[in-house]
C-alpha cells in the first residue's frame, strides 16, 4: 500500500506539463484548423514526425553551446545504449526526414508539422517544458519572396484567429563570411566589457559570441544595444536580399520593426530571422537556414520556414465553450429504447447524445446542463406513429416530426 504523499505527488503533471481537455483544447484545435487550412491555401501539405529522436538530429544543427542543447534537452539512453531525446523543435527533425524518407528530388517541398515539443527551461507563464508548435517549412527556391511569404502566412494565420497587436521583428544575419566578420567586432567589445556580463554570457563569449545578443539577461542586453549592428555588416547581396523582404512586407501591409539583436536561439540561421510577438513574447518565430539539409547529408537546399508555440497563441484565441450544437436523443421509458436508439443511430448531426438514465425530468436537466440545442423525445406514441418529438430547449418549441425528416429538421 503506498503513503498519500506518494500518490499526491503523482496525480499532477510533471512540472511545466500540463493535461488538454475542455476550452484549453477547443482553444488548440480552432487554431489547428486554421492553421491548416491557410497552410494548405498556401500548398504545404503536412509530415509529422516522431517525438523521440537521435540527439545527434538536434546537437548538430541547434548547435552544442545554445541553451536548447546545453541545457534544455530531454536526453536519455535507450535499451540498446542509443543515445536519444524528447525532440526540442521541428525544423531539424523535418530535414532529417526528408532525407531519410529521399523526398530531396522533389524540391522545391512545403511541408507544416504540428506535435509536442520538450524543453527542461524554469516553468513559467508561456514557458512549458512541454508544448506544442505548429511549424511551416518551404525547401529551395532560396528568394526573399519566400522568406516574406512565411512571415505574411504567419500573420495570415493571426488575422483569421483575430489576434491583433502583434509586433513583427526582423533581421539579417547573413552568411557565414559577414558573421565571421561581425563576430570578431563584437568580440572585441564585448571582450573589454567581460566583467559585467552574465555567467552564461561570459562562457558564450569563447564559445558562441553571437549568443550573447539573444540572452534574456537585463545587463547582457543592455551591453548588446550598444553593440554594432549586424547590418552594417551584411555584404551587398545581402543587404540587398533583406531590403527586397522589406519591401514584399510593405507591399502587403505589414508593419514591422528591425531588431538588430535578432539573432534567435538556434545556430542554424542565415540571412532573414523574424519573431512575432504579443504582448512581450514571442508567439512565432522563424528565418532561413541555408545549410541544415546539407548537415543531414541532403543536397545544398535552403529553406525557410517558422513555428508558433500555440499554447501561448491559444491564451488569445476565444472559444464558445458553451456551444449549443448538440441533440439529445431522450426515451421516455426502457419500452422506448429500442426505437429511441435506432433514431440515434439515424441522426446525422455534428454532436448527438443517448441520454436514457433516469427518469424523463432528469433526461431533460441532463440535456439542459451539456446545453443540447434540441431534445428528440420518444414515447409511446411517436414510437408508435414512427415519428418523434422534437424540443427545441431554447424556445421551448415542440413538434412532432416524421423520423424520415429529422435530419432536415434538427442537423
Ligand atoms: P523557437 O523560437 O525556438 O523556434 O520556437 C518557436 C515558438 O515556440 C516560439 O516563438 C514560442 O512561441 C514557442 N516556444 C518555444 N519554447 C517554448 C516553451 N518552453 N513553452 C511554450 N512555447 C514555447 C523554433 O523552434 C524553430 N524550429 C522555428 C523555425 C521553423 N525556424 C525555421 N523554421
């Protein structure tokens, strides 16, 4: 027999996890559908891939010293002394499978995932250790046409969920010549500054200097704005590239501002990274990667794409969890429940409930409290006359109706 505190401390979720059900799930799926409806509009088609993964799929392409590897993963070591993890994100593990599955002679492929992520931060509000993204991926075809395309899905997707006052944040960082470039400036000054940085930012500086402009430190940012630009460094082609993602962004209306710190959180970027934010944090986020195909043995393919943490978009999303849709289907006594139930295998509506317990007052409270639109009452006599009693529980309406009619009546 097990102590109470044992079973206590194992009926919640693990910490920074959490149970899906009621409006949190109606809030999750509303966004799914949009979400895969634009993404289809828009030709991705979607490739989900497994939760667990080689550690290798992500070490490799996030980067050893970003916080996602360094300290974030879920890694463990299978039977078989495979070393594996909880997958992170899903861009790395979307390349990994469009090799293995050899899908890199179909380029250019657009391909949305959605499924759980892990990652072992400190919970806190918008912070999980698990939770969900829903994640968009567009190989070849490298144009800044396409890096706009995805920030202008994105926001698509926001305006069909009514989500307003989002902020849209851009940058470059360029290829990997002008980062080299830029990286030793900021070294430099950030060098002379070493004793004021946070521990974290400090290791970065001999590790991942670029890092340091993502930290959530106060005085680490602080130090970074008045830091160089990046732009300042980008070669003329790819100043040339952003100026064009800029000006497909205004042309389509959408507002943005450039932060020069946009570095994001994982290695694999090039040129365009982007972040949409709502009140202070970040709902989606995205840029290009030129060479991740290639570190999974694929061919030299960039891609772009982005992924929305849609617990954080579902704090906005508004749904009517008292939804009046449902038809009850309520026999009058047990001698009605043959016929009542075959009525209920013949309704064809979207959400239909066999309510037979109780006596007929209780039938109808219990189709009172799951707020059913319409009640199909049965007794005798509509048993009899092959019809049925239709209530509309709003109005208090009745009406006897031929069992042949009442999907056209009540669905
Ligand atoms: P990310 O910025 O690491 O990018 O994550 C994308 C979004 O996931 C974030 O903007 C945030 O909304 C959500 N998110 C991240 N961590 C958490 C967390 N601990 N709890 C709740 N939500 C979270 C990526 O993952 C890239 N794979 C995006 C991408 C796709 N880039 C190119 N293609």
């Amino acid at each position: 027999m097990q102590s109470n505190d044992n079973q206590l401390s194992h009926v919640s979720p693990v910490r920074g996890m959490k149970d899906l059900y009621g409006k949190d799930y109606k809030s999750y799926s509303k966004f799914l559908d949009v979400a895969l409806q634009i993404g289809s509009l828009h030709c991705f088609s979607v490739m989900n891939t497994p939760i667990v993964e080689h550690l290798d799929v992500f070490v490799r392409s996030i980067g050893e010293s970003s916080d996602i590897i360094s300290k974030e993963i879920y890694e463990f070591t299978d039977k078989n002394g495979k070393r594996l993890c909880l997958r992170p994100e899903g861009t790395a593990a979307v390349m990994r499978a469009i090799v293995s599955e050899k899908l890199t002679q179909s380029m250019p492929l657009k391909l949305m995932y959605y499924g759980e992520m892990f990652r072992y931060d400190r919970p806190q509000k918008g912070r999980y250790r698990q939770f969900r993204q829903f994640g968009l991926e567009h190989l070849g075809d490298k144009s800044p046409y396409n890096d706009a395309n995805i920030i202008l899905i994105a926001h698509t997707i926001f305006s069909k969920l009514n989500i307003k006052d989002i902020a849209v944040n851009i940058n470059s960082i360029g290829g990997l010549e002008s980062r080299s470039k830029y990286i030793l400036c900021i070294v430099d000054i950030l060098s002379s500054k070493a004793k004021y940085l946070s521990v974290d930012s400090k290791n970065r500086l001999a590790k991942n200097p670029l890092r340091i402009l993502d930290s959530k430190d106060k005085t680490d940012q602080e130090i970074c704005a008045s830091l160089p630009s990046i732009l300042e460094y980008l070669s003329s082609d790819e100043m040339s590239y952003f100026e064009t993602v800029q000006n497909c962004l205004e042309i389509c209306g959408i507002d943005y501002k450039i932060d020069k710190c946009l570095v994001r959180g994982l290695d694999y970027y090039t040129d365009t990274t982007f972040e949409i934010k709502k009140d202070g944090l970040a709902i989606c986020g995205g840029g290009r990667y030129d060479n991740l195909l290639s570190e999974f043995g694929g061919p030299n393919v960039s891609g772009v794409g982005c992924a929305f943490g849609i617990e954080r978009v579902c704090e906005y999303i508004s749904v009517n969890i008292a939804d009046n849709t449902c038809v009850a289907v309520i026999p009058v006594s047990d001698d009605d429940m043959p016929y009542a139930y075959r009525v209920f295998n013949v309704l064809n509506c979207d959400c239909k409930e066999f309510i037979h317990l109780g006596n007929i007052k209780k039938k109808l409270q219990r189709a009172n409290k799951i707020n059913c639109r319409v009640a199909v009452i049965i007794g005798e006599s509509e048993r009899c006359g092959n019809n049925v009693c239709v209530k509309w529980m709003g109005s208090g309406e009745q009406k006897i109706i031929d069992i042949d009619d009442l999907n056209s009546s009540v669905c």
